[in-house]
C-alpha cells in the first residue's frame, strides 16, 4: 500500500475526507447539472489567451464557445443514448 495515504481514508468516501461540497449538489437528474460551470472555462480561458496569435475576435470567441457548448452536450446525450455514458451530462 502507499506509505503516505493514512489507513483510517482506505474505507471512506469522499465527503468524509474533508472535501467540502460547497455547491450542495445531489445525485438527481436535474439538481445535479450544472450547465456551464465546466464547458465554458474549459473552452474560453485557452481561447482568450490565445486570442491574438489566433486573430480571433471577442465575437469569434464568443461562437467558438457556444459552439463547444452545444457539441459537448449533444455529444454527451448521444453516448448516454448508446450507453456508454451512465448519465446525459
């Protein structure tokens, strides 16, 4: 076993280790689901800081995203349809 991973974590879930929930966020279908909180950072921040080597535009950036928004959603309820995925999210 890893030396610096203490014995009494082996068993415990991960609320019970000290990692705080702070969105509160339960396991329901639609409680759950929080739409932009991981896509939009995910595809703004490196599009920002690359805005001029790329020549893109405050407008250009703004599709861009939205376009990575709706692709990753979409994408996301098809595997979820096929079941690969085990939620539509």
């Amino acid at each position: 076993m890893l030396a610096s991973y203490p014995a009494s974590m082996v068993n415990q879930k991960h609320t019970d280790l000290g990692i705080p929930n702070r969105f509160n966020l339960t396991s329901s279908r639609f409680s759950s689901q929080a739409l932009g909180l991981d896509q939009v950072p995910e595809s703004l921040l490196p599009l920002l800081a690359c805005r001029e080597s790329l020549g893109l535009s405050y407008a250009g950036i703004l599709v861009i995203v939205l376009m990575f928004f709706v692709g990753e959603l979409a994408i996301s309820r098809l595997l979820y349809v096929l079941r690969i995925r085990d939620q539509p999210y």
